[in-house]
C-alpha cells in the first residue's frame, strides 16, 4: 500500500497568508532520507530551508516561483516511485527548471499558472491520490463561528483559508472577495499620468513588498521630521580599528544609543490611536543591505549587554545575514533602528522610520578636506513628531556625540594621561577594559562610565 505525506510549512511569520517556492534542492521522483534539504521558500521575512519531513520519493506539488498558501503542501514525500510527471516540471533526469534564473516573464507566468494548481484541492499526478487541502488546521475567530452558525455556513465554505475572521464571513455572504489590507490602510492618493516610454514589468520580492508597506504604514501612522549634527573627528572610525579591533564603530553607536534610550523613553516608543507606547524594553534594530534585499537585525535587550558583548552579537548577526540565515525571532520587536550608510561613503541622508516605532538613527561617513587632519561626520535623527520634538531630538544627538567624541579622546595617543574626577582611572586603563572617559560638567573634568553608571 502506497503511502504519503505532505510537506507543510510550519507558520512562522503570522503576518503571511502565501509563500513563494523560490527553488527545489531534489528532482521530482529522487529518493531522500528524513530532513534532506528539499526547497527553499521566500518569506516576507527570510528565506527558509525545508527538510524532508520523512524518507521516501519526492513528488513536486508545485514548481519554483509558485505563490502558496502558507498551509499548503508544496510537495509530498511517497513510498513509491512516483509512476507519471508533474505537468509543470522537466524530464525525469534534467535539471529543475528553478534551480536556473528565472525572466521576469517567465516568473510572472509560472506564478499564474501556479495559484491554479495550488488552490483547489485535487490530486496531482494521476497514478497517486493525496490527501487535500482540508487536511491543514484551519483558525475560526470566535465572532466567525456565531456568524457561521447563524447562515448555516460550514468549515468546507473557507477551504483554502488558513485563517477566517469575520470579514472573509461577511465577503462570502456579500459574495465579494475584496481583502482587506495587512496592514493599517495609508491614504496616499495618487495621480498616474500616462507615460508612452516603452517598459517591462519586474516582479517584486516578497521581501521588498513587505519592506514598501511597512514603510508606507509607519509613515502613514506618524509625522516624520528630522534633525543632525555634525561631529567633528580626527578619524575616529580609524582610531577604534588601530586600538579596538575586536570592537567596532558600529558597535559603539549601537551601544551608547541603547543607553540613551532610557534617557529618552519618548524615542523608545510608537504612537497608536491617540495614546503613546512607552517600551519597557530596549531592542535596537541594526539595518543590513548587501544589495540582495534590507533586513533589520534586533539586539534584544541591547541596553543590559556591555560593550563586547554588544559588538560579538552584531557581528553574529551581521554572518547571520550574509549567509541567510536571519530567522524572524532575530527580525521582530526592535523598538528603535539605527542604519549605517558610513561604508559606502554617504556623508548624509533621511531615514525612515520603521513600523511601531518612534525613531531611527542614520549614521554618515567621516569625511576629510585633503591635507587635512580634522573631518567630521554627521547624525541624523528621524523621529515622530507625535511623541518628541526637535529639542528633545537635538538633546539626544548631542549627547550621542558627546559619548562617540569622549571614545576619540580616551584612544588618541596623547591624550593616555587623562583620568576620571571621580576615581582616578587614567584613560589607558579604561580603554584596556572597554571602558572610557565622559566629559562632566560636574564635577568638572572627566567622568568614566564604571563612575557615570554607579559602580
């Protein structure tokens, strides 16, 4: 007797309602063991890998560049050798079509044909049955279920929808299928004039449609504005690599903005329906673009962790990302972001702000007249003028800069005889112990950060 079992993702990101199937790791009729690497679906979020749920034949439900539901099966694992092809793939022997680059063309078209294949529930291949799409757990709110109920309505009414609120109830009553956005609706009204110029149409990742709307919505939730400062610097940038390798600049920003964020609780916030919500918590999202897609990395937590700490997180995440494998428990609950452009020497720009926050920190690249030993570098504060104001906004940039000018002094060479008013720690010292020199006003002088923070 021929078995089968279906290869269903797991929800990870609640957010989602379909998946692309970006690529198939096995021919259609190879043999596998348990968790071999089959396919790899595309998220709003990240990429993820799909084990063989147990050992057998693969049998392709669907193929690569297919938008899925995210409840079901992209394929299914058989007892044996599948005896007919899937419609849609090569040859017994070829290569699969997805693991080649895909047209836009061509994926627009493998899409279409692939929402007709995946919907309905019905068998694939001829010489097998499988089991249908009623065999995923479908959710009912419990609004949805009186309303069920009082039209006679039953579960085999919402096949297909792993989720059923009381709208998809009031759509099949009304007979309209209208979705309602994701997110909160952003009244952008737009005029397109109409353009003669040839064109193509580039079909988007999930990811970067997923980055536009939360964009769209953050913006429609908050009222943006923006202030900077201009650091001046003997290359700080340099200093930190020549005396703190193991560190890092980015580390540090990261670091003295999480600090600073329990002085400013109004930028460790996001505005909803009138009312301000203050985190209890510090998780700051650091942003990555290699060019294959932005991902805002979350250090949970930052504000308890001490500097090395903070930096060898970073740097996990940082591989995280370049070897995709930033899951969405690393992407979620950042309650403010800070984005880097130094690298790519960007003197300059406006953030965003990210959904359900208040602020975003941009960091510009050190910038030198030729000749000269001095430069500087700038800081821009994105923040909801719902929650801060320009002052407050302007208090944090400067005591940023304060924190990130007392790293330069501490590591320039001749300023090692400088020490704390408090204690006496002489700069050298501190810097040995990642720790380093504030400018106080009272009491006059310098105060170390073991001093600044009780200890």
């Amino acid at each position: 007797m021929t078995t089968t079992t279906a290869i269903v993702l797991e929800r990870d990101n609640v957010n989602d309602e379909t998946v692309t199937l970006v690529r198939w790791y096995v021919q259609h009729g190879e043999k596998v063991q348990i968790d071999t690497l089959v396919a790899e679906v595309e998220t709003s979020k990240a990429n993820i890998e799909v084990p063989a749920p147990e050992a057998g034949y693969l049998v392709w439900a669907c193929p690569a560049g297919a938008e899925i539901a995210v409840s079901a099966p992209i394929g299914y694992i058989s007892s044996a050798l599948p005896s007919a092809e899937p419609a849609f793939g090569p040859p017994m022997g070829a290569a699969p079509e997805c693991a080649l680059p895909v047209e836009p063309a061509k994926m627009a078209a493998s899409t279409v044909k692939a929402s007709s294949s995946v919907v309905a529930a019905r068998p694939l291949l001829s010489a097998t049955t499988f089991p249908s799409s009623s065999d995923y757990h479908q959710r009912f709110s419990p609004l949805a279920e009186k309303m069920m109920a009082a039209n006679g309505l039953t579960k085999a009414d919402f096949a297909g929808k792993s989720a059923v609120r009381k709208r998809d109830v009031l759509e099949l009553l009304n007979g309209t299928t209208a979705p309602e956005p994701p997110f909160a609706a952003v009244n952008r009204a737009r005029t397109l004039t109409s353009n003669t110029v040839p064109y193509r149409e580039v079909p988007l990742s999930k990811m970067k449609n997923l980055e536009g709307r939360m964009l769209a919505s953050a913006r429609g939730n908050s009222v943006q504005s923006a202030v900077s400062v201009t650091c001046f610097t003997r290359g700080l940038r340099r200093m930190v690599e020549h005396e703190l390798p193991e560190v890092g600049l980015s580390a540090m920003i990261v670091y003295e903005v999480s600090r600073l964020l329990r002085k400013y609780p109004t930028l460790n916030a996001a505005y909803h329906e009138g009312v301000m919500r203050q985190y209890l918590d510090v998780h700051v999202g650091y942003a990555m673009d290699d060019g294959r897609g932005l991902k805002v990395a979350v250090l949970h937590n930052c504000d308890a962790l001490p500097l090395p700490e903070c930096s060898e997180l970073l740097h996990t995440l940082t591989v995280a990302y370049i070897e995709d494998k930033l899951t969405p428990s690393l992407l979620g609950n950042g309650t403010f972001t800070v984005t880097d452009l130094s690298n790519m020497g960007v003197s300059s720009f406006l953030p965003l702000i990210v959904e359900n926050q208040s602020g975003i920190l941009g960091v510009g690249a050190e910038q030198f007249a030729p000749g000269s030993d001095w430069g500087s570098y700038t800081l821009t504060l994105a923040f909801d003028h719902q929650l801060c104001d320009g002052r407050t906004a302007a208090l944090f940039l400067n005591d940023l800069k304060e924190r990130l000018l007392s790293y330069e002094e501490t590591l320039r060479k001749e300023s090692t005889d400088l020490a704390c008013s408090a204690c006496g720690r002489k700069a050298r010292q501190l810097t040995l112990s990642n720790h380093h020199l504030l400018r106080s006003a009272e009491p006059d002088g310098y105060l170390c950060t073991l001093c600044s923070t009780g200890y």
